[in-house]
C-alpha cells in the first residue's frame, strides 16, 4: 500500500523525518503498514536519500522496523511494550522529582503548566499531549542528570505514540493540569516523597491503561 496525499496533508512542517515521525505519532501511517521509500520520496517532493536517513532514524526510535520479507513497516506497540515503557519512564521521573525538590528548581516547570491550561481551554487535544510530554521533559532536565535524559529522550517518540492513543482516553483533558499544579504544589512545598509518588503513580496508571487498550486491540 502507497503513501497517499492525507497522510502528510496539513503538516507545516518540511524536514523529512520530522513529517514521517509526525505521521506516526499521529497516526496517519498505521501500525503495522508499509514504508515504501518510492512512493513516500514522490509524495514529499524529495530524492530517496532523506527519506532513507529518515527511516533509518525512526528505526533508532523503535517507530519502524525492517524484516527480509515484509520490508519495512511502522512498529506495531505492543501490551508489553506498554508496560515497559512506563515502568521505566515511571523510575525516571520518579527520580527526576527528588532531584528538581533537593535543587529548588521547580519555577521553570510553571511556564508549561501555563501552556498546557491554554491548550486545555483552546480544545486543543494534540496540543494538550504535546505540552503534557514537554513538562515533563523539561523536568527531566531540570534534574541535572544527563544519563537520566538520554534514556527518557530516547524513549520520549515511543511515549507520545502511546499518550496520543491513551492519555487523554484515561485521564480526560479537564483532568490533566490539575494534576499537574497538585504535582507541582507538593514540590514547591518540598515534599519530594509525595510528589514522587503521586508522580509515578499517575504514570503506572496511564500505562496500565495503555497496556489493556493495546491488548483490547491485538
């Protein structure tokens, strides 16, 4: 199957693997479909060479996988992948949390709360994931432990993939600033084993979410 025009209809942005990461993500390119370099090159009005590094990248980022008989295809996530993913995300952040509470660090996390309750008021559901997965990257930075934001930016395309199918299903956008001013409140208060807490569980929970729609749909 071909790439046709409304997979990347829409998308402002222009450099190859950003398009086709986005298209994933999306969902506009299914899990389990064909990447043809031929047909995606001709629909994106570029060589093959950049759509091959692309590929090549998004099979870095666990997005695509190649087999010798099927080609090259978009990664099916599985039910355990699911878990995977958040448990470790969970440990993480978990982490991130005690760091950011010991630094007092906390102020640069309200600007993305900010975004997200725009978002939020805007109906902005794409929007909302976005600056969900930003808070949290920009907690994993504060934290000031460059071990610890290589693994969660390894993983980070994988866990969106995951939020754009399951996070707002779960939680309902109304629902997720509140969590996080809740978070950030029991760090600014410097109780760093409870915002830890409520941190990771809130994590487990949306990946036990994940986990049992993913097995719902397999």
């Amino acid at each position: 199957m071909g790439i046709q025009p409304p997979y990347f209809h829409g998308l402002a942005i222009q450099h190859p693997l950003l398009r086709i990461r986005e298209s994933i993500v999306q969902g506009r390119l299914k899990p389990g479909q064909r990447i043809l370099e031929v047909e995606m090159a001709k629909e994106l009005g570029i060589s093959r060479a950049p759509v091959r590094e692309a590929i090549r990248q998004l099979k870095h980022e666990g997005l695509v996988v190649s087999t010798a008989h099927r080609g090259t295809y978009v990664m099916t996530l599985s039910s355990q992948d699911a878990k995977e993913i958040f448990s470790l995300r969970a440990a993480l952040e978990g982490l991130a949390i005690m760091l950011v509470v010991q630094s007092r660090n906390t102020e640069v996390l309200d600007k993305s709360v900010e975004a997200m309750q725009t978002c939020v008021n805007a109906n902005d559901m794409e929007g909302v994931i976005q600056t969900d997965l930003r808070f949290h990257e920009i907690l994993c930075r504060a934290a000031n432990h460059q071990r610890l934001l290589d693994i969660w930016s390894s993983m980070s395309v994988q866990i969106r993939a995951l939020l754009s199918i399951t996070d707002l299903q779960y939680l309902g956008p109304s629902e997720v600033v509140p969590r996080h001013r809740v978070l950030l409140e029991a760090m600014r208060a410097s109780e760093a084993e409870r915002a830890m807490w409520l941190l990771i569980n809130d994590i487990l929970k949306v990946g036990e979410y994940a986990a049992a729609s993913l097995a719902a749909s397999q």
